[in-house]
C-alpha cells in the first residue's frame, strides 16, 4: 500500500481564535537577539526561498539572518587546514546504471534524453521534506543530489549538479542548502564523477546546455523538476505524448530487476522483518498509551532509520476495525488486546529500494473464532496467489486464483445476504465489495513501481523471470456494513508477502515472517514472552 495525504486534525480553539489577528510577536528582542533565537537546525533547508545573499537583499532574508560585513567574510575565508582531496572509490552500482543508460539510449536512436533528479519540495515556510531523487533518474545514475540533471546522449552523457560549496567561497556558511557548514561535505562535481563514473559538470552549465538541445530530437521526464519543464518545451506542442514514451520505456525497462537491484530489495525486507518483529514486541508497550499504534509507528520508523533511507512509504498500523481502512495512516488508535492488528510496512534501503509487507495478527496472540474464520480464508487466498506466481503466467493470474479462493468463501458463507445464484455473483463481483483492491503490483524503487508502463506489458501481460511483485489478498468487513454477520463486522485482513519470479517459479523474499495462522500465535507469544 502506498501513502495517502494526511487527513487534517481540527485546529485548537487557540489557534482559531488568532486567526485575523494582526502579528503581534511575543519577542520584542532586538535585531541580533532575533536572529540568534532562531535554531540553525530551524532554517538548515530554507534555500529554497532564499538564495545566498538574500541576506544583504532589501527587505531581509525568510530567516531574518544577519547580515555579513565583508570583514566577516575575510575572516572565514582563512585559517583553515588544507583540505584532503581525496576522491571517493568507484562504487559497485555504477557498473549496471552504465548497463541501463546504454539500453535507453539504444531506444531512442540519436535523440537526446533529459532526465532530472527534481528539487527539493517545501513542507512548510521555509523548511523542507527530507529529498529523495526520482526513481527513474537514480535508476540511471545512482546519484542523490537536489536538483541534478542527467542529460543522455550517443555522443556522451553528463550528468549536471550542484558543486561543493567548500571553504573556497562565502557561500560555505552563507548558503543553507548547500554550504557545508550548514548541510556538511557533500559530493560535488568531480567526487560525483568519480563514484558514479560519470562525466559531471556543475549546474551553472545546464542552462547553456539546454538552450542548445533541438526540440523535436529531445525527450524529457516531464513534471519531476519545472525548470527543465520550462527549458524544455514539449515537441510537437503542447501534446508531450513523445515525452511519455520516454517515460513508458524508462517504467518499462525497470520491469525486470538486475542482480544488483535484487541484492537491494532483499536488503529491504530483511530490515522490515527486523521492523515487523519489534512491533510485535512493542504491543504490550503500546497497549498501555492512548495512541499506542503511534508507538508502533515510532518503532517501525525507527528500523527504518537505522538500517535504510526511511519508509518506503507512510506505514500503515491498523487496529481493531481501523484495519478495514486500505489507507490507514493516521495511526492514532489505541491498541488492544483481543483485537487484531493490520501491519503494512515496507523500509527504503539506503539504495532506495523499498520493502512491502503485510501481516495481521492477535495483538495479544490468540486468534478469536471470527477473526480466525476470516484469517484462514484469506491466507489460503494467499497461498493460492503465490502458487500462482510463475514466469509465464498473467500478470493477473495469482490475482484471479485468490479472488477465487475469497469468493468461493462468501458463497458458502452466504455473503452478502442477498441470495443469488452463482453465475449472477460472479458476474456482479461482487465479492469486490469486501476485497476493494486488486492481489499485486510491482515493487521496486517505487512502492508502486513501473506504473508508467503500459498495459500490455505489465496488467495485461505476462510474468518473467526477474520481476518481483506483491501478492496482497485482502477480506475487509465494515463496521456498519449490513450485509454481514454482526460477528464478522469490523474485521479487516490483509497478508502481503513481496515475491520474485524466477526461471522455475517464484521465491517469496518475505518469507521469513510467519503466515501460518498457528505460527503467527506462536511468533507473537514468543516475542512477547
Ligand atoms: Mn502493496
């Protein structure tokens, strides 16, 4: 599952009452006591709104930073060591994204192909989200850097970034995006190139670059960075459907995992086994708090941390009825023993390659004959997927084999009330109204990954070897939902396991989490023993 926005919370009574007030700031404290009162970490990413020397603009900087005198800016220039000058090592990736670079280019025969990292994105004022690059230009590079951009061509391809900003300009304590006392050494231009073993150039160049690109021989991953959206203008305007072909090609060609991208994701989920089996330790903790599956959020999240990027995206910790939410991401509930809760989960690795798990399990580790009832059918949906999942087959295959499974069920169980005969139920589908989303989708760099490719060689086509894919049956009774048993209402199951398709069949990579109904009771009294 990926991330939903958050929903907002009501405003406090206070903060209502302010609005329309006229700025009153509590601090009457001089210029200089302002500017110090204001915590570096504070404004460490507001470069975006404001560039170096804003500071000395008329009207001040975002941040209210004092200004520098030119003697203040001598004296930082010197006394400072010799720097070390050693580049880093070539790494290990920039072998295959040389492999996936020449395997675009070979698609698009003496075009050009620009494809930024996009900038950095404001969260609020001038503080912004942590950056991650686009999956597709760090499929292609490898490289991490705000507002990089890899333009592809025959004749050599460079990638552009911004350089250090090292002790040889002001701009190393004045600049809060990129000056190294604020943000710390970063690779610049000639460290990029050596780890990446690309040829880079600073991005004061890419302009000039771009104004010499012909338009009708360019394509561009569109809507990732708006200063290449402007500087590349779509060709025939204003359809960029050959723009969208590069994109297609791009989603197309991540179908299939390399090695290297396989050691990765395997990297991923085993962090996120580490992560799901903390939480489970965590459930008697987190029964004691209010918000207790914000505790188990906090636990995840920080597995996430310690061994990977982050989440790979926003964790999903559903208690009780919360769990036949597909997106619950408020994580605001209480946890409870009896109940069960639905974990989805996945870490970003350091290479930015994200896990995607599901488990749902007795918080205190003992099922309840409804909970169990509707467990058992979903695992054996499940099973029937993975059993599915063979180079080969449909993409749709393992989700018709579970959807199979779950209909069948209802049947028998007489869901919903409506009494119709078999032929009319498969035709409505209407077990839909209980399962509410399809079995798999692919994983990779993106949660959700290659969805730019098009239907044919990813819904409609069919599985290879190489391809790693989730296999996510889901039975979801709402609480108010009448068509049920009073006894199954509020119960919401989903397993997810992330599995990749090899030349004999398929391997689940996930597999190290129990699914088993009795081996999930065992595994939580065990790690709560
Ligand atoms: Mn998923």
């Amino acid at each position: 599952m990926s991330q939903q926005t958050q929903v907002p919370g009501d405003a406090p009574p206070q903060a209502q009452e302010a609005v329309g007030l006229p700025l009153a700031p509590e601090d009457t404290a001089g210029e200089s006591e302002r500017v110090a009162a204001v915590p570096p970490d504070a404004v460490a990413q507001a470069g975006a709104v404001a560039p170096p020397d804003a500071a000395a603009q008329p009207g001040g900087s975002a941040s209210h930073d004092a200004p520098v005198p030119p003697s203040l800016t001598a004296l930082m220039a010197v006394g400072w060591a010799a720097p070390e000058g050693r580049l880093p090592d070539r790494e290990a990736l920039a072998g295959w994204t040389a492999l996936r670079r020449r395997r675009l280019l070979d698609c698009f025969p003496g075009e050009t192909l620009v494809v930024p990292a996009g900038p950095m994105k404001v969260r609020a004022n001038d503080t912004d989200y942590p950056f991650r690059p686009s999956s597709d230009f760090f499929w292609l590079t490898g490289c991490t850097e705000p507002d990089s951009v890899l333009v592809l061509e025959e004749r050599g391809s460079v990638l552009y970034l911004a350089d250090r900003s090292d002790r040889s300009s002001p701009a190393f304590f004045t600049d809060r995006r990129y000056g190294e006392l604020w943000v710390g050494a970063r690779r610049g231009v000639s460290e990029t190139a050596a780890a990446l073993d690309l040829d880079c150039r600073p991005l004061e160049e890419l302009p000039r670059a771009m104004g010499g690109l012909s338009p009708a021989r360019t394509r561009l991953t569109r809507g990732v960075d708006p200063r290449a959206d402007a500087a590349v203008l779509p060709w025939p305007a204003p359809d960029s459907a050959r723009d969208r072909e590069l994109g297609t090609l791009l989603a197309e060609l991540r179908l299939v995992k390399d090695d290297f991208e396989l050691a990765r994701l395997r990297e991923a989920v085993a962090a996120t086994v580490r992560g799901f089996e903390e939480c489970v330790a965590e459930m008697p903790r987190a029964a004691r708090l209010e918000r207790g599956e914000r505790w188990l959020e906090g636990t995840f999240g920080r597995r996430a941390r310690l061994e990977g990027n982050d989440v790979g995206y926003g964790s999903i910790i559903a208690c009780g009825s919360h769990a036949t939410t597909l997106h619950w991401v408020r994580n605001d509930g209480p946890v409870r023993a009896g109940e069960l809760a639905l974990l989805d989960m996945g870490v970003e690795s350091d290479a930015l390659y994200t896990a995607d798990v599901t488990r749902t399990l007795p918080i205190d580790g003992r099922w309840r004959d409804a909970q169990r009832k509707v467990y058992d059918v979903v695992h054996r949906a499940q099973q029937a997927g993975l059993a599915a999942t063979q180079p080969g087959a449909d993409f749709l295959a393992p989700h018709r084999a579970a959807m199979a499974v779950i209909a069948d069920a209802l049947s028998d169980w007489g869901i919903p009330a409506t009494p119709t005969d078999r032929a009319a139920r498969d035709e409505a589908g209407v077990h839909r109204r209980y399962t509410l989303h399809s079995t798999s989708h692919m994983l990779g760099l993106d949660v959700h990954d290659c969805a730019q490719a098009r239907d044919q060689s990813y819904r409609d086509g069919q599985l290879a070897a190489g391809m790693v894919l989730t296999i996510e049956p889901g039975l979801y009774f709402q609480v108010d939902d009448l068509t049920v048993p009073e006894e199954l209402r509020g119960i919401g199951v989903r397993i997810e396991d992330d599995v990749l398709v090899t030349h004999g069949g398929s391997e689940n990579l996930s597999e190290a989490l129990p699914r088993d109904a009795e081996d999930l009771e065992r595994w939580v009294q065990q790690l709560q023993g």
